[in-house]
C-alpha cells in the first residue's frame, strides 16, 4: 500500500506535491495557481506552547481592560470589547454585534485553548485526545479570528475621536496589538505543520 504522508495538496487548485524541508525564510509555492504551499515556521513545540499561553494572558488583558478611555469637559467613559460587543447588541444591527463577538472574543479563545490543549500533550511527544477534532477546528476557527479587524477599527476610532474628544488608548488596545500579531504567529497556517510532528 502506497504512502501519501510525503505529499501535500494545494487548497486552492487540488495539485499535489512532494513536501520538501525549508530554511529560514523560504516558501514553497503552487506551480499552477501561485498559491502558497509550505512555510518556514522555525517554532519548536515549546517556544509555541510559551507563545500561546503568552497570547492566553494578552487575551485577558485585551478583553477586560479598557481599549480606550474618553474623556469630555471632566466625564471619564472607558470601554472594553465587551462593551463594544453589548452596544452594538442594542442597536438595530444586534447579528454585527453576534459576528463581532464571535471573531474579535470567542474565535481567537478557542484557538488558544485548542492549541493550548494539543501543544502540551506534544510536549511529551503524544498526541492529544481528539486530536483530529482539535485540529479540524483549528482550521475552521481561522477565518472567523478577524483580531486584526477589531484592532482596526479601534485605532480608526481611536484616531477620528481624538479631534473632539481627550482620548488615551488603554492597555486593552496594546494587548491587542501583540495579540493579532501572535494569533498570527502561532495559529496561521503554520499550524498544519503539527499533523506532521505528531
């Protein structure tokens, strides 16, 4: 019986491909669409597990500490991601306010839970219990885990407030900053690399 575990298939075009090893910085691309195959990741299994509880604890900062804090003639109002998600929830467009928690709150704490759970059975080089399930929801939580868009559009308000009102970015704000950053890091497509590990 012949052995497909050398092999990797393009998500876009199907195309399949022998794997090769990368040095640092290198890349493999899709000869037929462009698309990218195989990354460089260069994370062993520790420095991504230190990574992702470093991400967990940003998670906590990013969502109950304030993101922004405004202040207008001696009022001081200051607002986390939840109360973002909770205004947004009592306006006429309550399904933005469900899309914004599930991509910004819920989305990227399940994927450090996951890779949490799965990076510390790797640790001792075993695979995690569902191992297959964890992984397959890791892949589908990647798209919903929009942090860089909620990070966006703090720093737009941040920026169009600023002409009208006091306004100082809270820790919540750089919390996110460096969380999108390694969210990015640890749980990009980099990830399918532990099915091969493990």
């Amino acid at each position: 019986m012949a052995t497909t575990a050398p092999l990797i298939i393009c998500e876009h075009c199907d195309c399949v491909y022998e794997k090769v090893s990368l040095a640092k910085h290198q890349k493999t691309l899709c000869l037929r669409c462009g698309a990218p195959l195989q990354r460089y990741n260069g994370l062993t299994v520790e420095q991504r597990l230190a990574l992702t509880l470093t991400a967990a604890m940003l998670w906590l900062f990013a969502n109950f500490y304030p993101v922004m804090s405004i202040s207008l003639q001696g009022l001081h109002n200051s607002a986390t991601l939840w109360d973002s998600v909770l205004a947004l929830s009592l306006g006429p467009i309550t399904f933005i306010a469900l899309v914004a928690a599930i991509s910004i709150i819920l989305a990227p704490i399940f994927q450090l839970l996951l890779l949490t759970w799965v990076l510390s059975f790797a640790l001792g080089a075993r695979r995690a219990p569902a191992f297959k399930l964890c992984m397959r929801g890791l892949e589908s939580l990647r798209p919903w885990s929009m942090l860089e868009v909620g990070l966006l559009g703090a720093m737009v308000a941040v920026f169009k407030l600023a002409g009208m009102l006091d306004v100082l970015p809270g820790i919540g704000l750089f919390a996110l900053a460096v969380l999108s950053l390694l969210i990015i890091r640890i749980a990009g497509r980099d990830i399918r690399d532990l099915w091969d590990t493990l």
